[in-house]
C-alpha cells in the first residue's frame, strides 16, 4: 500500500527500515534517515540521534554480532487496534474510546505501526516500497535472509542476472563461494559504512567551501580546475581500464585453470575407459582361448569315439552270431526243461513235506534258544556293572599313581636342592666344623 502522507518521527523511519532488512549497522541507517530528514545536520549528528533513539526504544534490539533488528511481534496490548487497523485496511486515529482503554500502550513502542503527519496511525509495513530501495539494497537484503545463486538472486530482485553481477563484482562485501552461491558479509558491509561516512562530513565541507569559493575566484582559476578535475577524470579512466584489463586477465587465467581441470578431469577418464578396455580385452582373450581348449576336446573325444564307434560294430557283430548260437541252445534247453518240470512237481511235493517238519523243529529250537539268550543277557548285564566297578576302581587307582610319582618328583627337586646347598663351600666348611666339633665333644 503506498500511502501519500509522511512520517515525522525518527523512530518511524528506523521502523520502516529495519523491518524491511533483517538487520542492520547504525552507519547504514544514517543515510536511510538523511534521505528523509535531518538534511541540515552533519553525518555525526545524525549518527548520534540515530544511536540514542535506537537505545531508547525499546522496539529495537541489538543482536550477538552488534547490528540492529526490531521485534516485529509488537506488544501484545495492542493487537485489538492492530486487528482495527488492518481490517479498516486505512490509517486510523485514537478516539476517545481508544484513549480510555488501558490496553492500547504507547503505539511508538510498537513496531507494528507508525504514525503520519495527520496524526493518524498506520502500518509499517504500509510504507515498505521496493522501489524506494536500490537495487543494490534489495541484493543485500535477500542475501541476509539465505545464500542464493545468480539466477534465483535476479529473479528475487527482478532485474536481469547481468545487472546483478555487476553489482556483486563491485562492491566487496558480496562473496561468492565454491559452490557458487552468494552471500553478504555484513562485519565488511558495517565497515565499508563506517568508512564511506568519515569522508561524507568531509566531502559535504568541500561542496560548501568550494560553492563559497566559486563566486570569488576568476574564469581563470576555473578554467584550470577544470583541466585539473579532467586530468584526473582521464587518470581515473585509465586506472579503470588497467583494472578491467586486470580482471579480464584474471578471467582469463581463472578458465585456463577450469579449461586444465577439465583436461586433466578428461584424461583421467581417459585412462580408466583404456584400463577398462584392457581388461575386458583381456577377459574376451581368456574366454578365447578357453573356447580353443573346448574345441581341441571336442575333437579328441570325436576320434575316440569313431574308434569307439568300430569296437562297438566287430562286438554287434559277434553278438549277433553268439544270438543265434543261444537261441538254438534256447529250443533244446526248452526241451530239457519240460522234463524237467516234470521230475520237479514231484520233488516239490516231497521238498514241502520235509519243510513242514523243519519248520516245527526250528520253532522248538528258537524257543530254546531264546531261553538260553535271556540268560546270557543277564549275565552281560552282571559282568557290565562289574566292568563299571573295576574302571571307576581303575581311575582312583590311576589317579593316586599321578598323584604319588608328582610327590616323589618334588620330594627328588627337595633333595637336589640340598645336595646342592651342600656342594657350596661355605656349607661343606660348616659341615666339616660341625662334624669335627662333635667327634671332639665325643672324646670329652
């Protein structure tokens, strides 16, 4: 909403400045507030004023790194008339209602709303315009809230990419990463600043001194400050084109650079593509040569089996001839088995008889047997558990044994030990003494 009415208040514009930029120094408010008010004062002054009136309210806050923001939920007294205001969607002044309720606070603590030159209250955000902004302003701004690319950074601040690099190229506190995003370095912003205000008081002089001295000096001393400020017009564009020249070189080395990455990126891509193709050649040699080896088989195992083939025609011959041999054998052992048939029903006949009778005898002889199996197998059972007895007899035995040679080898390392003691030689002389001592006790 673009409203036609001012603002009269220092604290309204700080308002409307500072809740369009997430944050900002006090050196760069000093011009957002000298192009609305305070023209007469010097650029000190209006850091001064601009400082205690952001001490002084408490809608502004500062923040770790020392830049200022303002809180923008308001006071929560007030959301009666801003929900007034912006339903009126228009300016609105207090009335006697609005002046009795305790709960509409001081609206300049506030920084929801602002008041104009007619004594009304609007919304700060009313007299946020864009195009009051430069761009290089609107660039700054988006690159505070996030880091952006080219592309989405001119798209925010609808102007063409072109425009908005020359703008990043020339001030340098825009920097640009490595992966070609952007960002705002606002320590370096704050100091460019501060140094672009120490020499705006001193620029500001000059203007005045030499606007005292243009009526007083002569078309004489003007004519030479002309050709001094065009020689210095000329130096400047020739320290502007040696820069540009300097940038394009550096342009220039900067894609030599990217043009041998890229080579080199090419080259390696090259060497694995060659080392690929080596191994897939070499596989398809490999697979060559096993195919070979296949072949080569196949055709001793062709040979073999024609050599095969002949053994396996002489033997179907032979087993034909043998064929015929069997199948006349065959009519007269047909003849010899019908006789025999004969002679075999009758012993058949006499073979069941005897069988019944071997069948009775071996049911008595399995009884008996399984007579004599029950008692063998309880005399297993006996002699099993006195098995039992003799081996956990043995184990004790055994484990005694271990126990009786393991004391007599520390019984024989005792005695090695003293055979040794008695080797030294102060212990044979002790011994000697000892023994010499009780053959005199003896006599005695």
């Amino acid at each position: 909403m673009r409203l036609a009415k001012n603002l009269n208040s220092l604290t309204d514009i700080l308002k409307t400045v500072l809740c369009y930029f997430p944050c900002m120094s006090e050196e760069e408010l000093v011009g957002y507030v000298r192009a609305k008010m305070l023209k007469e004062f010097s650029y000190r002054e209006i850091l001064e004023k601009t400082r205690n009136c952001l001490k002084q309210n408490p809608c502004f806050y500062q923040n770790e790194e020392g830049f200022w923001a303002v809180r923008k939920e308001g006071i929560r007294e007030n959301d009666s008339f801003f929900k007034q205001v912006l339903i009126s969607k228009k300016p609105q002044k207090y009335t006697l209602k609005d002046k009795k309720n305790k709960k509409v606070q001081q609206l300049s603590r506030d920084s929801r709303f602002v008041q104009l030159d007619d004594g009304s209250w609007a919304l700060t955000y009313w007299l946020i315009n864009e195009s009051d902004f430069l761009l290089r302003e609107k660039i700054a701004r988006e690159l505070m809230i996030e880091e952006l690319r080219l592309e989405e950074l001119a798209k925010r601040v609808d102007s063409s990419p072109e425009k908005v690099l020359k703008i990043l190229k020339k001030y340098p506190f825009f920097e640009q990463n490595g992966y070609g995003y952007y960002k705002l370095d606002l320590k370096l912003k704050k100091v460019y600043a501060q140094a672009s205000l120490k020499y705006m008081d001193v620029i500001k002089k000059l203007k005045m001194f030499y606007a005292d001295k243009k009526s007083k000096v002569s078309a004489e001393v003007l004519a030479q400050a002309r050709e001094a400020l065009e020689q210095a017009a000329a130096v400047q564009l020739l320290q502007r084109k040696s820069q540009e020249e300097i940038n394009e070189l550096w342009e220039k080395i900067a894609e030599k650079d990217f043009l041998l990455a890229l080579r080199r990126e090419e080259l390696i891509r090259m060497s694995r593509e060659n080392e690929k193709l080596r191994r897939k050649a070499d596989s398809i040699l490999y697979q060559c040569r096993l195919w070979h080896a296949r072949y080569q088989r196949v055709i001793r195992d062709k040979e073999e089996l024609l050599v095969i083939k002949e053994k396996l025609e002489n033997s179907v011959v032979n087993m034909f001839q043998k064929l015929n041999a069997y199948r006349e054998k065959d009519k007269e052992n047909r003849k010899k088995l019908f006789e025999l048939k004969n002679t075999f029903e009758e012993k058949v006949a006499k073979l069941e008889k005897e069988v019944i009778e071997v069948q009775e005898q071996f049911k008595k002889a399995e009884e008996s047997w399984q007579k004599k199996e029950k008692k063998l197998r309880q005399e297993l059972e006996r002699y099993s558990l006195d098995l039992g007895f003799l081996l956990n007899e043995k184990e004790s035995l055994e484990k005694r044994e271990k126990e009786l040679l393991e004391e007599i080898e520390k019984q024989k390392e005792i005695i090695k030990h003293q055979e040794d003691l008695l080797k030294l030689p102060v212990i044979s002389i002790l011994c000697k003494i000892v023994t010499w001592w009780r053959t005199v006790n003896l006599n005695i």
